[in-house]
C-alpha cells in the first residue's frame, strides 16, 4: 500500500515536470522568434504556423484566423517590397506562394 502511494506520487511529478519541460521549450521558443524575425516576419510567421480555430457555434461552423487578415496582407506586401531580402524574407515569400 505505501508503494503504490509514493509510485502514484512519483509518476504525477514525473507527469508535471513534463508539462512544465515543454511550456518552457515553448516560451524559450517565443522569446528567440521575438528576437530573431522583425515585426513584419513575425507577423508572415505567425500566419503560417497557426493553429486551427473553430466557431463553437453549431449554425455557423467557420474557421477563424487569430491574426488579422490586413495586417498579414500588410507585412506581406512590406517584404514583397523591401530591395534587400534575406534568406528568412525569400523562404517565408517562397513558403506563401
């Protein structure tokens, strides 16, 4: 009985420590985006890689993008733009096409 107790309180730490692990990969990984892209990369990247959001309405199932629409279209146009592009404005442009 006292076995099963620590081995249950052993595996929920092992269990948080793993969240904990990968909210921390994911913040490290906000923080070197916010200080690799400029704002209007950022805005590209963050317009690629999103994630799905769903209307929970049952009438007016739709998906919806958490950025806006104009501000992508916007810092797209800025990078279409800009004489000297580096490799991350090409690959995000190329990834868009």
């Amino acid at each position: 009985m006292r076995f099963s107790i620590y081995e249950k309180a052993y595996n929920n730490l092992q269990e948080e420590l793993e969240i904990t692990s990968v909210l921390n990969k994911l913040n490290q990984f906000e923080k070197l985006k916010n200080g690799i892209l400029n704002d209007d990369q950022l805005t590209l990247f963050n317009y690629i890689f999103q994630t799905p959001h769903f209307s929970n309405n049952e009438k007016n199932r739709k998906y919806t993008h958490k950025i806006d629409y104009s501000n992508f279209l916007s810092a797209k146009e800025k990078l279409l733009i800009k004489k000297e592009k580096n490799n991350l404005d090409e690959y995000l442009l190329t990834y868009l096409e």
